[in-house]
C-alpha cells in the first residue's frame, strides 16, 4: 500500500505504527523496524526506503560478506 513520504522518518521510531488498521486488532508492536535499523547500523551499513503510497514499499540494503 505503500508509506505517506512525510511518515518514512518515523518508520524507524519504536512503536511506530504508521496504518491504525494494524493497531489493536493485530499482534503488531511497531517494532521490526526498528530492529532491523539497528542491525544495519551494528553491521555499520545504510538502509534505504522506496515508497510509493498506493502501490508499495522497497526496502534496499547490503550487508558485508562474512569472512
């Protein structure tokens, strides 16, 4: 469905929940996320977002081979 541009900084926020459909009714917490921001930032590598609301969301990363 894709993320309102002025919420994309948000995602990252813990809790964050930008669609209330997927409030109460659904076992989401908000925070994956946030997590997975975390993991990129530990692996010291960046995270991008393409979002087009109405049709959908990319989310673009690289992570380092292990050696």
């Amino acid at each position: 469905e894709g993320i309102p541009k002025e919420s994309i900084p948000k995602i990252w926020d813990r809790f964050y929940k930008h669609d209330a459909s997927r409030g109460r009714d659904r076992k989401s917490t908000g925070l994956g996320l946030s997590i997975v921001k975390e993991i990129i930032n530990a692996h010291q590598q960046h995270i991008d977002v393409v979002s087009t609301p109405g049709v959908g969301t990319e989310f673009i990363f690289t992570l380092e081979k292990s050696h």
